[in-house]
C-alpha cells in the first residue's frame, strides 16, 4: 500500500511538471519575439527618419521648398537667361578735385588700363573769372566698370554717381533675327544669278542683290553699334577744383568770424560787379534823359515867347 501511494504520487508530479516548462518555455519564447518586434521596429523608424533628413537636407541644399520638385535643368536656364541678356550701362560722376586738369590725366590712365577708352575730353584752365574744369567722355568695359569706378572715386571727394541700365535684348534678337534673314536672301540671289541666262534676268537680279547686300550692310552696322554699346558702359565724368560741394558750417567763434568776413567780401565783390555792369547803361540812359528834358525846356520857351 505504501508502494501504491508513492506511485501516484509522482504520476500526479510529471504532468504539472511538464506543463510548468512548457508555459515557461512560451513565456521565453513570447518574451523574445516582443524584444524582436521592438528591435524591428525601433530600425525601421530610425531608417525611416534618417531617410526623410537626408531627404530634407538634399532639398535644403538644392535650394527647392520642401514638397516641391525642381524641374531638370530650371536653374541652367535661368542662369542662361540672365546671361543672355543685352544691358546698355550709362551713368554720371562728378567729382571735386585738387587740380582738375592732373585728375583728367589720371583718369584717362586709369580708364586705359582697364581696357577702356576717352571718346572725348574738354579742359577749362583756372582764370580770374572761373574754376577749373575738365569734363570726359569715358567708355569703361562692363566687366570693369565697378573697380574702375572704384577708382574714380579715389580721385576726389564724390559729389554724386548715377548709373542708369537699359535692356536692349529684344532689339538684338530681332537685329539678329533680320541678319540672318537677308544673308539667306543674298545667298539666294547669288545662286540665281550664277543660273540666270538671259540678260534681263541678270540686271534685275542684280538691282534686287544690291538693294539687299546695303540693307544687310545697314543692319550688320547697327548690330556692331549695338555691341559696342553692351560691352562698353559710358560714363561722363565732371571733375571741379571749387563750387560743386558745399563747405562745412563754422564750428566756432573764429572760423564764424572767418565765414562772416568772407561772405562780406564775396557780396561786396557781387555788388562791384553788378554796378560796372550796370554802369554803361546808366550812362546812357542819363544822356538820354538829358536830351528829353532839353527838347521839353526848348519847347516850353518857345510856347512862352509867341
């Protein structure tokens, strides 16, 4: 009996044994595939983000907005664009130099050695009566302009510097566009003449190739004036020894005194001038006045003697 009982006994143990290892196994087993899960996902969300940053920073960096795709090519273009543009440059500067004429001269230096060149200059010697002067006609490259201005500048205290932009592109294109046009046409015409075989065609070819070849003359000569205009910017330079910029104000008793003595002078000069001007006309007008009122006085003692 006590055989049988020990017996049973571990009959009943195996079962819940066994039943204990194998929920402890598929606990293991649930437990790991979780970790799994979360490893997976965790990798994924980082591949994710690290794509969406590369792909943000390399929309960044091609200078597109976020969900907006740059078309191939759109930024050549534009670029192209630009440089395909024909811009004529003018402008003014005026400057007030030391010596005028020695600013002229290193003017002119500095213009040549960009590449440029002085279409025109007038000079006006200091005398007793006027300032000295110089007033130039400059062509400056394009590509120079700013640095040579720069330069410019150096010369003298700058009164002012305008600069004005013209775009000519479409009058370009459309010269361009009637240079080709006429140059086929000449072509055409030299064929024909080369097959013309009566001499009437001949004379009319040649009257209707003349008046073609001039007008094609006409439009290359407008173009290259055109060009030089573009690649030349023109840029009239004044330079003035004194009167162009405005003295300071007096900062103090003496230099007040000074200004005050100045404008005395210069005003009396004004008036000493204003009156010798004035002066011959007075004269006359009082030898006229002089002549009226002795043929009124003449007059008068004639009407009292009768």
């Amino acid at each position: 009996m006590s055989y049988s009982t020990e017996t049973d006994g571990t009959a009943a143990t195996g079962p819940q044994q066994r039943h204990g290892r194998l929920t402890g196994r598929i606990g293991a087993t649930a437990v790991l595939a979780l970790a799994a899960l979360l490893l997976a996902g965790c990798t994924a969300s980082g591949s994710n983000s690290a794509t969406d940053s590369g792909v943000r920073s390399e929309s960044m960096d091609a200078g597109t907005v976020p969900g907006e795709m740059a078309a191939p090519g759109e930024a050549v273009a534009g670029d192209a664009a630009i440089a395909d543009r024909s811009v004529i440059t003018t402008g003014s500067v005026s400057l007030t130099v030391a010596d005028p004429i020695r600013s002229a001269e290193d003017a002119a230096t500095i213009v040549e050695e960009a590449g440029g060149r002085v279409d025109s200059r007038t000079e006006t010697p200091e005398t007793e009566n006027q300032s000295a002067s110089a007033n130039l006609s400059l062509r400056i490259p394009i590509g120079d302009l700013d640095r040579t201005l720069d330069a410019l500048r150096a010369l003298g205290t700058v009164n002012y510097v305008s600069l004005n932009a013209s775009d000519v592109t479409q009058q370009s294109q459309d010269l361009d566009a009637r240079i080709t046009s006429l140059t086929t046409s000449v072509d055409r015409l030299l064929a024909l003449m080369a097959q013309a075989t009566t001499t009437t065609d001949l004379i009319a070819i040649e009257g209707e190739l003349s008046a073609r070849q001039a007008e094609l003359e006409g439009m290359k000569s407008q173009r290259d004036y055109l060009t030089d205009q573009v690649e030349y910017s023109t840029i009239a330079l004044d330079l003035y020894s004194t009167g162009t910029v405005a003295p300071g104000a007096p900062d103090n008793f003496w230099t007040g005194i000074v200004a005050g003595w100045t404008t005395l002078v210069t005003a009396l000069g004004a008036l000493l001038v204003g009156i010798g001007f004035a002066l011959p006309w007075l004269a006359i007008v009082a030898v006229a006045g002089g002549i009226v009122v002795l043929i009124v006085r003449l007059a008068t003692r004639k009407g009292k003697a009768t």
